[in-house]
C-alpha cells in the first residue's frame, strides 16, 4: 500500500502504483487537513470576491457570479474545457496522471472536499482510466483540457477505457457502485488547474530513460567486446581526471558490465610492448573510433541530466500547483500562477534532447558495426549468408537511420514555443504536456533504434564465435535476447523480431543494475 499526502512520495513508490498495480491509501492526517482547508475556505469565501468561485475565469474574471450559480459555474468549466483530440493517453499515462493529481490536492492548499481524493483513489485502485486525449493543453493555467477530461469522468460523465474499449462513465460507475463527484467549492477548477498531466507523463519519462541509458552501456559494452578494444577508456584512473558525476558513474557500470570478459585488451599487455615500436604501421588501432571510445563522455551527461530531470519533476509532483492557493494556517488565498509549467517544460526538453543523443551514439555503433570498411573484422552489414544473395542487416539499418532522424527533429524545444491565447491573458505558456508527450515520442524510437542495434551485436557475435568469452553479465544479455531473436542467415522478415526486442528492452532491465528507478542511486 502507498501512502500519499503529507509525506514526500519518491519516484519508486509513483512506479509501483502505475506499474505494479500496488495500491494507494491517503494519510488520516492529509484527509483532516483538507477538511480543514475546505472550512476555512467556507467561511473565507462568505462576501469576499475571490477568482473562481465567484468570477468568471480567465479574462472574464472580472465578471461576478451569481451566489445560485457558483457551483454551475464549475461544472460549466469542465464540460467547456473538454475539448481534446487526438488520440487517448496511455492506460499506464492516464493512472500517472491521476496519482500525480491525487497527490498534488492531498496536500490540502486547493480547498476541495475530500471526496474528491477519496475518488481518485477509488479508481486508481479499481484502474478504471479515463479517457484522456493527448491534445489540447498549454501547461500554463495548467493542463486544462487533459484535466477537464479527468474531472468530466470524476462527475459521472464523459468515457472511461475497459479492455482498450471507450465506455460511458455512468454505465461504469453504476457497475462498480462508484459515486460521482459532487462540487462544494471549487473543485472545477482545483482539478483543472495544474501540471499533472505533464507531471505524469514527465515521470514515467524518467524511469524509462533509466532503462534506456542501462541499455546504452550495456551495448556499448558488447559493441567494444566483439571489436576486442581496449580497456582505458572506461578506466578509472582516465575518467576520475574529469570530474562529472555522470561520466564517472557510467565508467563505473561500463567497468562492472565488462568484468571478467575475455575479450577486452589491455593497452599495456598489447600497445605498450617494446617490440612495437619498431614497426612503421601498426596492424591494430592504436584509438578505437568515438562511438566506442568516447561512451563515458557522451553517456555521462545524459546519466547526469536524467537525474536533474527526476529530482525536479519528483519536486513537482510534490508540489501544489493550483491557482489560488488556499493557505488555512495562515488565514488567507494567495493568487498567482504555480500552475505554470515551466520546470516540467524545461526539463523534458532536456530529456528529450539527451536522449535522442543516446540515440545518435547508438546508431554510429551499429554503423560502425554494419560497414566492413570501417570495422575491417565482419562481412558487409554483418551477413551471415552469401554476399551479393543475402542481405543481413542491411534493411534494419534504414529503420534504424531514419528513427534517428526524427528524433533529432523532434528535439526542438517546446519550452520556448509559447503561443499566447485565452484572449491575451495567457500570454506566455509552458506548453509541458506536449514537451513530455513529445519526449516520450523519443524515448519510444530510441528503444527501437536499440533493438536494431542489440539485433546486430547478437549476429556479430556469432560470426566472431566469441559468445564463451563475454563478460558474466553480456553472455546473460546474449543468452536472453537469443530466446527471443535466434541467429539467422536467410532473410526473413524481421519486423517481428523487432517488436519483440523492444517490449522487453521496455519492460525490464539489466539485472546487474537493478531496478531502473533506483539507477541514480545504484551506480554512485
């Protein structure tokens, strides 16, 4: 059982509930401060002009509501404000942006009625999803219009998903004996106005981009174990000189992964013996190429921006990001724009940008891999057949290429795309939620683009027939994507195969590192 409100909830227990299915629980004492921040504003709001509750909202906050229509007025706002296109959020999307809600309101500064958390809770606990649309918010006044649609569900209308299926709320509320919302206050506007659905999708983001930097070092490790290079460039002694913390944690599990292989050369024991240096040329390298010299300088910055990115998103979902912000232990509301969704924004451009680098390094390592003039040790594309009949890899490569491609055009920024509306007085907008769908976007690709390339590294092995001198932990990895994509020479279509690989790259890790979430602190 997960706890939320009052207490800081981490990144690890945000992944049991959206992945494992654990349960969620309120603390006694987040539910008696929300009562109590719902009586102060009771009695608060009594003949006293306040944004919301008894104006309009937006640009027409300057016109007042009438006392016997305060509450139409709320339900007004989410029936107007459900507006989304596009296709639905994710199962996995929708229940991170439901927690993410639940305990942005549990921290009882939004002044709704607790039933409104006791809802949430019900059906994050039941996973009923809500059908939420992934256009439609600005991320500054919130996500609004992915909102509006988590609160046309929580008062009994709109569709909920059952088995991938759009449903009427009411049919399904009925089955499950759920009772609706019902608004006190302002609970319109407390569930629309906020960064919650960034929030969520930004999350899930992050444990995901865990496993995909697990994944890049672990085949960057394999790619220099069948190229047999040398072992300096993950050393300790040459990356302790640069002092970043992500470069000298992935020189870490890069030293862990490649314990023990037989394959990867000392640069004493083969460079730096006398006899060499009478030649004029040198047979072997005397560097390996950057992509597979250069992974602790290229990995570690993305290693250091996943874990800036996870402590100020976990921040956010912390936080309380309603507008205004109803303080009881101070006897006021406080108006202003916490849910701006800046930090959010900023951050997943970031993310996206690091990642679509990872991507880049991976796919220059499986090129290096697939051009014979280049690697001077495997057949062309790494052809386990005839030459000139057989293609080998060749036509996983244009996959590959043109995933990359669009990652790099993905990466522009939302952050500074700020397209002001609501008639002006939005004026400058986050745009979060589509920063973090978009990054999720290629998050997405890059398992793909790491699938083609682990494909490779298996077939380039097996030519070598060095699968016995694999480190413990790369010989695990060969064993286990075997099962799932065995060694081929004929050409076959390969698509499956591909899919295959990516779903388990998705849904598990490398078991040397553990559970993804925990990364950050693992490997320090």
């Amino acid at each position: 059982m997960i706890n939320v409100g009052g207490s800081h909830l981490s990144l690890n227990a945000f992944s049991e509930v959206v992945f494992k299915q654990n349960k969620v629980e309120i603390e006694a004492a987040a539910l008696e401060k929300m009562e109590a921040n719902f009586q102060f504003l009771q009695h608060f709001s009594d003949q006293k002009l306040i944004y919301g509750i008894n104006t309009g909202f937006g640009p027409m906050a300057q016109y007042k509501v009438s006392k016997e229509n305060v509450l139409q007025l709320q339900y007004n706002l989410i029936r107007s404000h459900s507006s989304g296109s596009g296709n639905y959020l994710s199962p996995h999307l929708v229940k991170a942006l439901m927690l993410a809600r639940l305990n942005s309101l549990a921290q009882a500064y939004s002044g709704v009625h607790t039933e409104v958390v006791l809802l949430l809770k019900e059906l994050i606990n039941k996973n009923i999803t809500p059908c939420i649309f992934e256009h439609g918010g600005v991320g500054a006044s919130g996500d609004l219009v992915q909102l509006a649609h988590l609160g046309l569900v929580l008062i009994g209308e709109g569709e909920v998903l059952v088995d991938d299926k759009p449903q009427p709320t009411a049919e399904v509320f009925k089955k499950h004996n759920i009772k609706p919302l019902s608004i006190h206050i302002r609970e319109g506007l407390a569930i629309l106005n906020g960064t919650s659905a960034m929030t969520g999708v930004g999350l899930l983001n992050i444990i995901q981009a865990k496993k995909l930097l697990q994944y890049a070092v672990i085949l960057s490790a394999m790619t220099n174990e069948v190229v047999e290079a040398y072992d300096d460039h993950f050393s300790y002694e040459l990356n302790i000189v640069k002092k970043h913390r992500g470069q000298n944690s992935v020189a870490a599990m890069l030293r862990d992964v490649l314990k023990d292989s037989k394959l990867i050369r000392s640069r004493s024991e083969h460079l730096y013996r006398p006899e060499n240096i009478k030649h004029d040329v040198f047979e072997d390298k005397v560097q390996e190429y950057y992509s597979l010299r250069c992974v602790t300088q290229v990995l570690g910055p993305i290693f250091d921006t996943i874990a800036h990115a996870e402590k100020v998103v976990v921040d956010e979902l912390n936080s309380v990001n309603d507008n205004p912000v109803i303080d009881h232990e101070n006897h006021n509301i406080f108006h202003g724009g916490n849910f701006h969704g800046d930090y959010v924004s900023l951050e997943m451009d970031k993310l996206k940008t690091a990642i679509t680098k990872l991507s880049m390094l991976s796919e220059r390592q499986l090129n290096y891999l697939l051009n014979n003039k280049l690697n001077e040790k495997f057949p062309p594309f790494v052809n386990l057949g005839v030459l000139g009949f057989n293609f080998g890899m060749q036509g996983m490569q244009f996959t590959a290429t043109s995933t990359v491609a669009e990652n790099q055009t993905l990466s522009f920024p939302m952050y500074v795309h700020s397209i002001p509306n609501n008639n002006d007085n939005q004026d400058i907008v986050s745009m979060g939620c589509n920063a973090a769908l978009i990054a999720k976007k290629v998050i997405d690709n890059s398992f793909e683009v790491l699938a083609i390339q682990m494909m490779t590294v298996l077939q380039a092995i097996d030519y070598a027939e060095c699968a016995d001198k694999l480190s413990p932990v790369t010989r695990q990895m060969y064993t286990t994507i075997r099962k799932i994509f065995p060694k081929f020479v004929d050409d076959q279509a390969r698509y499956g195969e591909l899919r295959k690989i990516k779903t388990w790259f998705q849904e598990n890790e490398v078991p040397v590192f553990g559970n993804p979430v925990n990364a950050t602190v693992a490997v320090n």
